[in-house]
C-alpha cells in the first residue's frame, strides 16, 4: 500500500522553505497531496487558484507523486474524506514547535488515527516565511534565493 502524507498550508506564497519540505518527504512517502488552504485568517495575496497552479508548476517534475489540491473547512475533515492518515508538517523553530505541537494534539483528538510527522527544515532556510515574503515584495525587496523566480515574477505582477 502506497504511504500518503498531506502537506498543508496556506503556501501565500509558496517560500523555497515549503517546496525544500515537500521534496524532502518525497523521500519518505510515496505520494503527497500537498493542500492549499482557503480558510485562511490572513488576507492572502494570491487567491487559492493561483496558489494551486503555481505549486502544480513548481512541482511538476514530481506530478506523478504530487497533488495539488485545496481544501475548505478543518483539515481533519479533508483527511478523513481523503482517507488519508498522516500529516507531514515543517519546523523551522521553537515557536513553530509550540504552535505545531498543539495544533497535532487538537488534530489528534479530532481524528484520533491521524499522525502528524514533523521534518526539520534546513538551516538555509529556517528565516524564510510567507509573512516576510510579502512584506519584503510590497516594499519593493529583492526576495532572491527565498522564493522560486516564478512565484517572484507572480506576486511582482500581483503587486504593480
Ligand atoms: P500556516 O499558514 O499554517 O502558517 P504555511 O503555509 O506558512 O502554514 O506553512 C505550511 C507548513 O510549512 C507548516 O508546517 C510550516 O511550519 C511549514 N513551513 C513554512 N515555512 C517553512 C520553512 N521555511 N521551512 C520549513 N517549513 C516551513
């Protein structure tokens, strides 16, 4: 039987950090569903279509092991209808750990057969999140080597 995980996130916009994640876990699992969420509290920058096909762009080297999909309402609910059972989520610090730990806990009472695994990031990208990323782009910044060029040239085309 082929190991699932699901890969969540808003990824607004998808940072060099996420796509390091998801091929990482390429290595572990046989197949990801990496899911955009669209219930998102911030106000997002691209809208969830555009962050779906960017992330089926930049993944497509791996399309045979990689979907793309979004997903409405609690994550728990989009594994349980997908039958999937584990969550593969990245750690770039304490303050992640603390956020990410009880959010698997709360997930875990939730949907009790679900596991969250947890993949350290890698230290050349341990500063990088989306926040900064649009808050560096909105102020004209060059975000060279944090994110993909062509989410750079998206959200520069975004912003104008
Ligand atoms: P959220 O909207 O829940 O903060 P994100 O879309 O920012 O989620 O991130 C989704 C997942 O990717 C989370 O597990 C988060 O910890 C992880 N992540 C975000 N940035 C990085 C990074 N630079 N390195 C490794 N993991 C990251």
């Amino acid at each position: 039987m082929d190991k699932i995980a699901i890969c969540a996130g808003s990824f607004d916009p998808p940072t060099m950090g996420h796509l390091n994640i998801i091929e990482r876990g390429l290595k572990i699992f046989d197949k990801l569903v990496v899911a955009v969420a669209t219930n998102t509290s911030k106000k997002p920058i691209l809208n969830v279509k555009e962050r779906v096909d960017l992330l089926a762009k930049l993944l497509k080297a791996y399309k045979d092991k990689i979907e793309v999909v979004s997903f409405n309402g609690l994550l728990v609910d989009f594994a349980k209808q997908r039958k999937v059972r584990t969550l593969l989520r990245g750690i770039r610090n304490m303050s992640d750990y603390e956020y990410e730990s009880q959010m698997a806990l709360v997930n875990k009472a939730l949907y009790p057969s679900l596991e969250t695994i947890f993949m350290m990031t890698e230290g050349k990208y341990s500063h990088l999140s989306s926040t900064f990323i649009r808050e560096i782009l909105t102020f004209g910044g060059s975000c060279k080597g944090m994110i993909h060029p062509q989410v750079e040239k998206l959200l520069k085309s975004k912003l104008k």
